[in-house]
C-alpha cells in the first residue's frame, strides 16, 4: 500500500558521521510523502526525511503489488558552505521490499550505482503489535541490509523496520551502520518511532 500523502513526525535519537562531517539526529524529525503519480504500472513517491538541519535523505520509490523498489536515493550531510551530497541512482530499481509481507520470506537485489555496486538483502522475521498515537497497528518485522561497495565505498548499513501494511508506513525503526566512505570512517545510529498514524496535510 502507498503510504498517504503529507508530513509526518517522528521521535528519533541517533547520530551519522562521514569523515569530518557529523550530525546528531534533532528529538522531533519529519517524513515528507509527495502525491504517488504513475510509473510503469506501478505507483511512484518522493520521500523525504529530515533528521536535523544537517542531516536529511531522499527517496524515489515505485510501489508495484510484488515489491516496492528504489529508483534514487539522495543524503545530505552538512550546514552552510559545508555540504556533501550523495545520490545513487541503480542501473534498475533496486526490489527493497518484497510484496506481499509473509513471515519467512526473504528477497535480494544487486545494481550498480555511480561507480558502486549496491547490494540489498531483506527478510521478513515476525509480526509484532505495536501502539502508534493510542492506536494498537499489526506490524511486520523486516530486516533489511544494504552493502555499497567500490568507488572508494565499503559501507554496511542493518535497517530493521516495524511496517504497518495497512498504512504503507514504518512505525518503528532502527538502524546501524559502518565502513568507509572516500577513505573516510562511516558511522551511523539511528532510533525512530512514528507518533501518529495520520499525517500533516
């Protein structure tokens, strides 16, 4: 399902590092979800998540009833005259999530992307009850690891999501981590827990 159009707020803790740029994540972040408009018989959505003034990422993403799939993927870092941003583009859109969520099942993807090669491995562990603004949601557990290796990148990132198929919306999230980036040390830690089902219109 294609998550509703609008803001939503999120509470977060949490901190990203790249080399000598560095953001702690604010208390209160946003996730803003753009109007889906068709792509190749699939829905697609800009989204974009604001962490703190420093700190923020945007997704393209193609919502198909077999999988939602990553067509870009753009992160800022940085304040000022000191800002770094990084887009990846995949050769194809990389399966994220496969569709429908069914405990057990598991999926992969590979692509290159701007001189990396983009690596996705994601499975779906449980199901889990979980409160959201008073309101009681059934949610999947999925886990999901990405690799971005070559082009000066070694990095690893472990995302674990609580998605609420019934809202298309992660409502609890945490994520780790590590590598290298240019040469530089990558780090990165993050904690969110959505506050309410309905969004800022």
């Amino acid at each position: 399902m294609v998550p509703a159009a609008g803001t939503y707020h999120y509470t977060q803790s949490g901190s990203v590092q790249a080399g000598p740029l560095s953001s702690n994540a604010d208390p209160n972040g946003t996730l803003a979800l753009g109007a889906p408009v068709s792509d190749g018989g699939g829905q697609r959505q800009q989204q974009e998540r604001i962490y703190s003034s420093s700190w923020s990422q945007e997704q393209i993403l193609v919502f198909h009833s077999n999988g939602v799939f990553l067509k870009s993927v753009t992160t800022r870092l940085g304040s000022g005259g000191f800002v770094q941003e990084q887009t990846c583009t995949p050769s194809h859109p990389l399966k994220v999530i496969a569709l429908p969520l069914v405990v057990g099942n598991s999926w992969s993807d590979q692509a290159p992307c701007n001189g990396r090669t983009v690596t996705v491995k994601g499975k779906v562990l449980r199901t889990e009850t979980r409160t959201v603004g008073g309101t009681r949601v059934s949610t999947d557990v999925v886990s999901i690891s990405t690799t971005q290796t070559g082009g000066g990148y070694n990095i690893s990132l472990n995302l674990t999501m609580w998605i609420a198929p019934a809202y298309g919306l992660s409502v609890h999230a945490t994520e780790t981590g590590s590598g290298t980036a240019q040469g530089f040390p990558f780090n990165e830690n993050l904690t969110e827990d959505l506050q309410n089902l309905t969004p800022d219109r």
